[in-house]
C-alpha cells in the first residue's frame, strides 16, 4: 500500500454493524454493478430518509450496506441500481472477511447538506459535480459570491467549487473570447456585486469569498473543488489577487515583485508557487502541472489511485473507493498539480507518475477538510467552452466520477474521535 507526504490527522470512524438482519441488501461496487453513480443516489437519499447504511471499505470496489426493505428494493429498481439479497449467514461471512482483510465497515448517519458554488448565469452542464449530483438524484443548493458575503456557509456540510476564477482575471477568457455575450455578461455580474459589496474591483471580491471559504473549512466544513478552483483558491488566499487588482483596474500590466508580497501560510494545499504574469498567456501559475492553454502544455496520460488501509486510514480509503484503480486523464484549466508546489501534510491521493504530477489530493485544516481533483469532466478529456453536456447515462459506470461521489458521501461517515 502507498502513502503520500503526511497524513497529519484522520476520523476515526465507527464500524460497530449497524444492519445485521436476514433481509440485508448488498449495493455492490464492483463490476457487477448496473449504475455506480446512482447507487450514491441510492445510498444518499436512504440515509435522508433515516435508513441504516454501512460502506465497506475495499470490499467489492467499496460496497454499501443497506435494509432490505421494500422501498429500498424499488428504488433501487426504479435507479438501475443491481442488489444483492444477503442471508444472515452470508452477511455474517462479509463481516469476518472484512475483519481479517484490508477493509473496514463505516456507518454513515447523516446524509449532507449539499451546496454548489456557481455563477447564476451558468448551466448544469457546466460543472461536472453539478452533472453527477443531479443525475444521482443528490439534492443540492445553488450559491455564489451573494451567498457567502452575506449568510456565510454555515447551513451546509459540503461544499463545491465551480470552475471559477478566485484571483478575478476571469480565467484570462478574453484572450480568446473577447467581445463573447457570455463573457461581457460575466465581467457585469462580477461587478455590480463587487460594487454592491463596496469591493475596489473584482480581484479584492473575490479574495474576500476565497476567506470565508477557508473559515468555513476551519470550522468543520467538507470542501471540494475540481479544475481552476483548486489553483486559484490558493492563489488568492495567498494574495494573488490584491497584486492583479491594479493590472485589471486600469489595464496596467502586473507588478512583477507580486510573487515576493505574497504568503502562503493561509494557502489549503500549495506553497510558494510562481505566477504566471504574461497577460498573452492563459495560465495562472506553476501550481498546474499539465499548463494546457500554454505553449509548453503537457500531453494526457492516466493516473492511479493509492491504496490505503481502510482500518488506519478510513478518509482516504473512502475518498479512493473505485472499481477501477488506473484512470484515464482528463483536461481542465488546470489538469493537475505540480508535487513540489504541495505542502508537506497534503496527502496524495491519485498521480500520474510518468509525469510527476498529482490529480488528487486532502488535506485538513482546523476541524475540517479539503479534497481537490485536477480537471473539469472525468468523461470529457478535451472539454472546450460551447461543447455539449456530458450524457451521464452514457458513463453510468464511470470512475472518474465515482471521485467526485465518494467526496459527497464522506461527511455522512460517523465521526467519534481525531487520530493523529
């Protein structure tokens, strides 16, 4: 099994069975299973509803646990979800496997307060998290720079990211979408909440949402983030965007000395990155390891989830549960994450070794945590602006998704003390 970098604390998780009757239904995620991604669905809207539900750890691909009682036998019909039936007898021989292997079960308890960081204006098919929450039937809320000034995100457990653009350069779009109806309607939007907000500009708005993200994760919130939030997250709340402010104020090029005013102790994952001060560049910094708008870009490869021990280890065994452990790789902008720009207590979760570069990687601060995956659609290597929407029904089994779900899940685990 492999580790990477520091594990510097992780959940120990009940694991007393929490379903131990005759009519127990095995969710298995291997592949024999029917719809992966709406087994989450599946699993998700019992636990809503007061179901019992275990997941079992690297067993069968990550298996669930639930009663097999007859809603949950029609939905899961009515999902394209396959179960199994379990005896007493064969479910008594799951637990003794599980107690002798690498595996662990986990109750989960509580199913998550969802919310989904997006611009207004933007479509469903824009963010792939967005796409595998609705198509798994995971029921979320829609916020943005409004929402978190004003209300906070205290009402909500986990929280995603859109592919949004925290150091307010607009993900540098206008080099080659200048004069876009979409764009213009974006840079209008920004700014009228800057404004409402009493906010200078854009960059000094955004850095603003970057901290109160990072509070709320301080506090014991769940974040994700996928493509150019991971890197633009961190280059905020490092002071980025204060030293951009100017440049996009008055059309000024960038301060060069930017990179020596900024700190990284506030930063979730990366440290000491160099930006990327060209403005005919569409590339925001070395964090990124693929730089895919760039002449340098770096071609698709796959990556490969670590395995850990599900008992030592319960968080990232949960947020690596897949049928699959090799996955092909996909492009956003930004696809991957440089390893020497990592703090030294992220842990690794996927990489793409002949590369050098890490997809997917946690971390905690304060009393919660942080996962982030490079790339903006697990089944789409080559999204461009304007491309249609992925049809998830066409990857039902999809790996690369199953990340993101995985994510979704893992606040509903039981959580009874902190291991360091």
């Amino acid at each position: 099994m492999r580790r990477a970098l520091v594990l510097v604390s992780v959940l120990v998780i009940v694991t007393s069975p929490a379903i131990a009757d005759a009519q127990t239904l095995l969710v298995p995620m291997d592949g024999q299973q029917g719809n992966h991604l709406r087994a989450y669905g599946l699993v998700y809207q019992s636990i809503a509803a007061g179901e019992r539900a275990e997941w079992l750890l690297n067993y069968r691909g990550g298996s669930f646990l639930l009663p097999g009682v007859d809603h949950v036998r029609r939905k899961a019909a009515l999902l394209g979800v396959t179960t199994e039936t379990l005896s007493g007898s064969r479910l008594a021989s799951i637990r003794a496997s599980i107690e002798e292997a690498n595996m662990e079960a986990v109750s989960l308890e509580k199913a998550p307060e969802v919310a989904v960081y997006t611009p207004p204006n933007s479509s469903p098919w824009d963010d792939a998290v967005t796409l595998a929450l609705e198509y798994a039937g995971i029921p979320y809320a829609r916020i943005w720079d409004r929402d978190v000034l004003r209300e906070g995100l205290t009402r909500y457990d986990w929280l995603h990211l859109h592919h949004e653009d925290f150091t307010g350069q607009y993900s540098k779009f206008y080099l080659s979408y200048a004069g876009s109806e979409w764009l213009r309607d974006e840079v209008e939007l920004n700014e009228a909440v800057a404004a409402e907000f009493g906010f200078p500009n854009v960059p000094e708005l955004k850095k603003a949402v970057a901290r109160t993200i990072r509070e709320y994760v301080e506090k014991g919130g769940f974040l994700f983030a996928m493509c150019t939030a991971t890197e633009t997250l961190d280059l905020a709340l490092a002071g980025a965007s204060a030293d951009l402010a100017a440049a996009f104020a008055d059309g000024t090029p960038p301060d060069p000395r930017a990179e020596d005013r900024m700190s990284w102790d506030q930063a979730l994952a990366f440290t000491d990155a160099r930006l990327v001060l060209d403005e005919a560049v569409s590339a925001f910094s070395d964090i990124d390891g693929h730089q895919v708008n760039t002449p340098w870009r770096r071609p698709l490869g796959s990556f490969e989830l670590f395995d850990f021990s599900a008992k030592i280890d319960p968080v990232p065994a949960m947020l690596t549960q897949s049928h699959e452990r090799v996955l092909p790789d996909y492009y956003g902008l930004t696809t991957s994450f440089n390893r020497d720009r990592l703090k030294s207590s992220i842990v690794v979760l996927g990489s793409d070794d002949g590369l050098g570069v890490v997809k997917y990687l946690h971390g905690n601060v304060g009393e919660g945590s942080f996962t982030f995956l490079g790339g903006h659609d697990p089944e789409d290597p080559q999204h461009l602006v304007g491309d249609p929407p992925t049809d998830l029904d066409l990857f039902r089994n999809s790996a690369g998704y199953r990340l993101i779900l995985n994510n979704v899940l893992y606040p509903a685990a039981r959580k009874k003390a902190l291991k360091t």
